[in-house]
C-alpha cells in the first residue's frame, strides 16, 4: 500500500513549501515537507492519530493534525491511501475543503 497525493493536496504542498520558504528558508521547508511525507508513509501503520471526517463535508475519509495544518486522507479504491488535502489550523476547514474538491 501507498499513499497517493492527489492533485488538491499537491497544490497544498506547493503553497505550503513557499510560504515556509519565504517566511524562514529552504531548509525549514525542505524539513517540513520531508516531515509530511513520512506522516503520509505512517498513515497505514496507524503511526498518526486520525479521526474520521465530519459528516458536514460530505465525504468518506479521515484526517489527522500534523504540526499547524491538518492532514485529510482516504482509502482509495485499490486499497492505497489517498491525501485529499492540507489545510492550515487557521483555515476555515469546512469551506476550504469543499473548495479543494470543487464541491
């Protein structure tokens, strides 16, 4: 089993690295992401924390904190895990979901 970064999360990465990077530098980045990755890597194991997805956002899945953003993951079809999605701890986490799977 693997875990798939599905096209919205890879978008999140991508924002995410450059804000770290912008905001402290290429290292830190580089840390953090390498950090998420290996969470991702965890996932199977049940080496993080994950709860369930609310109902109110409409889909099937879990998520887990991971520093200040919050990790949002499911079980695809053939078995291998999918990341959904990363948003931030100060995000509005309903709307900003909905709009990462253009609901």
């Amino acid at each position: 089993m693997a875990a798939r970064v599905q096209e919205a999360a890879s978008l999140r990465l991508d924002e995410i690295y450059r804000y770290t990077r912008d905001r402290w530098d290429d290292e830190q980045a580089d840390l953090y992401i390498t950090d998420l990755f290996a969470a991702f890597d965890r996932i199977e194991g049940h080496g993080v924390a994950s709860r369930p997805i609310p109902a109110e956002f409409g889909v099937e899945g879990f998520y887990y904190r991971h520093e200040h953003h919050f990790v949002y993951w499911r079980r695809l079809s053939d078995g291998d895990i999918g990341i959904v999605t990363i948003l931030h701890e100060r995000m509005h986490q309903t709307d900003r979901f909905r709009d990462d799977l253009g609901n």
